[in-house]
C-alpha cells in the first residue's frame, strides 16, 4: 500500500495560538505557516506532522478525532501542559485508567497516557 499518515489536522479559532501551544508542547517545529494554516514537523522526522487549521466555526461537543500522547511521566507532562495553556476536563475514569483528558487553548481534546516506553 502507497499510503502513511501524513499530517493530523486540528481546527482551532487561533493558528498563532495553537501554534505556540503544540510546537512546544511536542518539541515540533514551524515547516509553513500563515494566519490561516500551519504545518508542524518533528525536527528528527520520526513521526507525522501535526497542521493547524483556522476554523471559525464554534465547536460543538468532543471531538470526532483526538490525539493521545504518551509519555513515561504522566504527572510531570499533565502539569507542564497545563503551564503551556491546556486544562484537565472533568472526566469520568475507568479504575485503573492510564489517560487524562485535557483541552488545548483552542478547546481540542486530548489525552495523556502512562505508559513505561520512552522516546529520544
């Protein structure tokens, strides 16, 4: 098969701001943007680009698509996010859930997720 995920798109009301948000929150950086669209890269090209999309459509309801992150320090990656901008949602967990569910500046869930595989 000729196909790979190229890019995840995400509507959000503010590019800028989205931008601001995930390039940091991913160590990406800007390969392209405008006030309308932004492409973000993985500097060391292992994994697929995350674009920005401007959306002036309010959003209604939890996404249709959401990312999930992962990392070896659930804790320390939930507070370092929220210093970026994103907030914990009320969520109602399973016993033993190994996710929190936040919402960046632009109102997009995703999930951060205990896991014991790192990444250099």
């Amino acid at each position: 098969m000729g196909l790979y995920i190229g890019s995840t798109v995400i509507n959000t009301p503010d590019v800028a701001r989205g931008v601001a948000f995930w390039t940091a929150a991913l160590g990406y950086v800007v390969r392209h943007a405008s006030d309308d669209f932004a492409v973000l890269t993985d500097p060391r090209r292992r994994w697929s680009n995350v674009s920005l999309q401007r959306s002036l459509e309010p959003k209604h309801g939890p996404n249709r698509l959401h990312l999930d992150l992962y990392t070896a320090d659930q804790p320390g990656e939930v507070t370092r996010l929220t210093g970026l901008g994103a907030r914990r949602i009320p969520w109602e967990y399973e016993e033993g859930h190994d996710h929190i569910v936040m919402v960046d500046p632009g109102g997009n869930e995703f999930c951060v997720i205990q896991s014991d595989q790192t990444q250099d």
